[in-house]
C-alpha cells in the first residue's frame, strides 16, 4: 500500500468515502492529479469528468463550488446565487484552515468545518466524475447522483 494513502487528510476523505458506500474507493495515481489536466491525462479521461473543488469566501461565510475540469466557475453568478456583492477566491490558508486540505488535493468530502457546497450542473454530463481525495495523487471516482448525495450539495449553474 502506498504510504500517501495513510496520510490524514486522504484519510479523512476515505472515512467520509466509506460512511458514504463501502464500494467506493480511493485510488492513488502515479501521475500528479494537481490540475484538472493533470488528472485527466492520469486517468485517460476527459478533463470535464474532473471535479474542481473551488473555495469562495464571501463577507460572513465561505462556500465550496464543485466545477467541472473543464469550465470556469463565474463570480458573476455565484454572487447572484449567494445575494452576496463581495464574493472571491479563498487564499491558501484558508482553504486549508476550512476544508483540511491544501490547494491541489481538496476533496469535496471529509472538511474540518461544514461548508455549503453548490455543484455545477455541467458535472452531470458524465457516467464517472473523479474528485480530489486530500492529495493531488489521490481521487475517488463516483458517479453525479451519488455526488450529490455524499455532499449534499445544491445543483446551480456555476460556469461561465
């Protein structure tokens, strides 16, 4: 067993994986999975079935956007969604402060602090999606419904 799997953070997303369904796993990849090219060159997919994790801080709360790998999650409409004006980009610190998790390995399961997450609805375009297990050469593959489930996430229009 590769020694990454029994770091902490990709412990934490296996724990929230499993309570979630036994049948899902976490897989490591010898290739980085730092970027969502990076992950789809690793698993010879296509770079939208990758699910970004994106951390947003507004003035009173933070909100993590699940955006698939191959669009762009647009301030505009996230501002509208929240009713927030002042919506932007978390900073690495608190990314890792909120979720437990550093830029390039942040899961959408299995956060030190519950955060509301919106998925964007062009994730349900594909079968199998692959998210970011606490690591950037850890993911899990699952399935849009079962997503949904696990994060109990709000399907929104989020790209641009």
């Amino acid at each position: 067993m590769n020694p990454i799997l029994n770091k902490e953070p990709v412990k934490r997303a296996e724990k929230a994986l499993k309570e979630f369904d036994k049948n899902l796993y976490i897989e490591y990849l010898e290739q980085t999975a730092r970027t969502a090219n990076d992950a789809a060159t690793a698993l010879g997919c296509k770079v939208g079935a990758i699910v970004k994790s994106l951390l947003f801080k507004t003035a009173k709360s933070f909100v993590l956007c699940l955006v698939s790998g191959d669009k762009k999650c647009s301030l505009n409409k996230l501002k509208k969604i929240l009713g927030e004006k002042d919506v932007s980009m978390a900073n690495a610190d608190q990314v890792k402060e909120i979720t437990g998790y550093t830029i390039g390995g942040v899961s959408p399961i299995g956060h030190l602090t519950k955060v509301s997450i919106l998925i964007d609805n062009n994730l349900a375009r594909f079968e199998d999606i692959f998210a970011a297990a606490g690591h950037p050469n850890c993911i899990f593959k699952i399935n849009f419904e079962q997503l949904l489930k696990l994060t109990n996430g709000k399907i929104e229009e989020l790209a641009e």
